[in-house]
C-alpha cells in the first residue's frame, strides 16, 4: 500500500500545515477552500463595513487575514478541534484505477452512455470509451447524440480550458439557472 501524502506534504493521520485547503474545517465540516467560517468566528464582519465587502473591512476583504488575525483564526481551530488528513482516493467505479484522470463530456453523452447504471460514478477515459464502443456496436446511435468528432473536439477544448469551443458545442450549459437534463431514454433529451 503506498503512502499517501496531502498537498500541504503531511501524511495520514496528522494535521494539515494550517491554510492547507483540503483541510476539513471543524466548524461546517466543508473544506477551508470553500469555507468563510473565521470571518464570524473570529469577529470580522461589522455592521459599520460596507455590504459589498461582505461587512469586512478594505483591508481583510481584498488582503486576508493579517498575523494576528491567522493565529486567533487557529486557536480557534485548535480549541474545537482540527482534522487530520485521511486520503480519499476516488476509482474508477468499472475498472476499479485509482484516481482517474478527469474528462468531461457534454450532458447529453454521459447520460445517454452512462445512464443510471453510472450516472453518478467516477469513470477513467479508457472505461467510458468502451462502454461507448460496446453500446454503439449493439444500437444505432441516435440522430441527437453529437457527432464522434464533436465529442473528441469537446473533450480537448475541456482540458484545454476552451470556453467558447465548450459554450458553442453546448450553449445551454453556459445560461443561468441550468439544471443538468433531465434523465431521458426515449426520443432524444429534454434540456432546461
Ligand atoms: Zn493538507
Ligand atoms: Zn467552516
Ligand atoms: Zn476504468
């Protein structure tokens, strides 16, 4: 079994090295990349701050936290009780590869080729590459499915961070308010 390191270079087990952000926060139990815990927890928002920074001050809104502010912010932590680092690797839910590089298709792909079966798992590139193949050599491709060269243009255009390739192939991603489609098996997806 290998060992498993964090980013922030700890092993499992031990404490994150503070600002890591894949460490849990002890407070909303998200991690500290997406949680604002510390700015009620340690007192920053006043009522005297403008709303559009978030009732912080100028200085913390665009700056972060100063020396002081970070060691009130981890004895804080400390207090309730920091989490270590566990790994959680993720498999490819087929084949069973650990940490699968990411791809990413349009909606209409997944679901029409992983379906409920595996709707909601982690697939390698390899694995949904053959369960497409297998699929498309026992049932015709439907007319709405995009093209083969539209998916492997999609594919690139994700990994190349190609917006406007991505927003072209599938516009209804980019509006406000979309929802995924709706699981669908006959007469082609309903978006929206
Ligand atoms: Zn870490
Ligand atoms: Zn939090
Ligand atoms: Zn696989």
């Amino acid at each position: 079994m290998d060992n498993a390191v964090c980013e922030c270079g700890v092993s499992e087990g031990q404490l994150h090295v503070f600002g890591c952000r894949w460490e849990f926060c002890p407070f909303c139990e998200l991690q500290m990349v997406e949680c604002d815990c510390v700015y009620d927890l340690i007192g920053l928002r006043h009522r005297g701050n403008p709303p559009e920074t978030d009732w912080l001050s100028a200085e913390v809104f665009s700056g972060g936290l100063n020396d002081e502010q970070e060691q009130r912010w981890l004895a804080t932590l400390e207090a309730r009780g920091r989490i270590p680092f566990v790994d959680t690797p993720q498999f490819c839910a087929r084949c069973g590869a650990k940490w699968p590089e990411h791809f990413q298709v349009p909606d209409v792909v997944w679901e029409y080729y992983a379906g409920p079966a595996h709707r909601k798992s982690v697939l390698c590139a390899h694995c949904f590459g053959e369960i497409r193949r297998l699929v498309d050599a026992n049932r015709p491709r439907p007319a709405w499915l995009p093209a083969e060269e539209t998916i492997l243009e999609f594919m690139l255009a994700w990994r190349s961070g190609d917006r406007e390739t991505l927003q072209r192939i599938e516009p209804q991603k980019f509006e406000t308010h979309y929802r995924g489609i709706r699981p669908c098996r006959l007469g082609g997806p309903a978006t929206g």
